[in-house]
C-alpha cells in the first residue's frame, strides 16, 4: 500500500543517510521500524519507587574500610 506521511526534514536526512551506509532502501527502514514498533511489548507506564521507611538505631559501623568489608562479604575478596 502507498501511503503520504510527514517527518521533520532531518529525520528524513538521518534516514536516507541511514539507509545509504548499510544500502538497504528506505522503505525496508521504515516497514521494520514499524515492525518493531508493533511488537514491542509496551511499558506498564512510568516507574514509581515505593515509600520505605527505617527502623533501627541507623548506622553502626562509621569505618569506610569496615563497611567496605561487609559489603564484599562472601563475595570474593574485597576490591583493593
């Protein structure tokens, strides 16, 4: 099916550029494009980070090279 439809001038360049250095026409460009478009599984909408809270006493350890080793724990070694 033909069809008309408009793209900002340097979308269209970037494309036909595109399409040059992999000598591909600009129709396959587009009908894969959409391809993908199509079958891509849409995103569930944006991402919200859950409220979390703290209880405890907070921090313990104040020693960076401590705390370092505690992170590293059974983990392979401690980084150097």
């Amino acid at each position: 099916m033909k069809t008309t439809v408009e793209i900002p001038d340097s979308l269209f360049r970037a494309a036909k550029k595109h399409c040059a250095e992999r000598g591909i026409p600009l129709r396959e460009l587009f009908e894969s494009g959409l391809r993908q478009a199509l079958t891509q599984p849409r995103q569930a909408g944006r991402f919200r980070l859950k409220p979390f809270g703290f209880q405890g006493e907070g921090q313990l350890v104040h020693d960076w090279s401590r705390i370092r080793e505690m992170i590293y724990e059974g983990r392979g070694g401690i980084p150097e």
